[in-house]
C-alpha cells in the first residue's frame, strides 16, 4: 500500500510496477491493472489521484502507466539525478566510520546520479576525495 508518503514512493512504484508485469495474466487487462493499482493506494495518495483515476476510467482505453506516471509527478523526485551528482561532490567519510558503512552510501549516490556507466577513473576520483584520509591511505594500492 502506497499513503502518499515521497520517501517510500520509488520502493513502492517498482513493487507495483513489478507486480504488473509478473501477475497480468492473473490481475486482467488494462483496465483491470488501472484498478489494481488504485487498490493499492490509501490516505493522500488515494484522495489525491481519484479524479485523475476517474477521468482514465472513463476512457475507451485506460492506461495503467498514465497512473503511475501521474503519481510519480506527485510523489517521485524529478531532481534526484542532479542531487545525486551535487551529493557525489560534497559525499565524506566520516572519520569513526568504517569504510563497510560508508561505501554503501557512496554506492547509493552513484547509482542515484546514474554514474555507472562512468569511466572508473572518475567514480575513483570521487571516491579518494569521498574518503577520510586514513581510510585513502589504506586503499592506495587499489585505487
């Protein structure tokens, strides 16, 4: 179930997005996924997209994606790619940190900023300067 909450809507959109694609056969067809997917919604998320989920009902085709294309202009972060890139700039180990708990976080923003298929040497340079300097000593012959 989606309540309108931003900071669960990517989680849940590739749920039901994945769902969709699993289970059509089961849920129907369009029209019947458009309807799967407002049951799945409650609270804000429900109130806010009614009208728009009245109106796509009503129409010879209705689309699912237009549901979810319509909650993700609600809910998604349009500018998460640029965060994600101005994070990788300002992105710093914390001194007690181990490097375990931090790369995970370095990870998140690459993946974020879309920079996997980057050259190496540019996720490595964000990564040195990214790291607390005891920490990059210990990683010189890698890196």
């Amino acid at each position: 179930m989606f309540s309108g909450l931003k900071s669960q809507w990517r989680r849940w959109k590739l749920e039901i997005e994945g769902e969709i694609e699993e289970d059509a056969a089961a849920i129907g067809n369009e029209r019947s996924q458009l309807r799967y997917i407002y049951s799945r919604l409650e609270g804000s998320a429900k109130t806010n997209i009614t009208t728009f989920y009245e109106l796509e009902l009503r129409k010879v085709s209705p689309s699912p994606q237009a549901l979810i294309n319509r909650l993700d202009i609600l809910y998604g972060e349009r500018n998460r790619k640029d965060k994600a890139i101005q994070a990788l700039h300002t992105i710093r180990q914390k001194e007690d940190e181990p490097f375990t708990a931090f790369y995970p976080r370095f990870e998140k923003e690459i993946a974020n900023a879309e920079a996997e298929s980057w050259e190496d040497s540019s996720k490595i340079s964000y990564l040195r300067n990214a790291l607390h300097p005891e920490t990059e000593g210990s990683f010189d012959w890698m890196l």
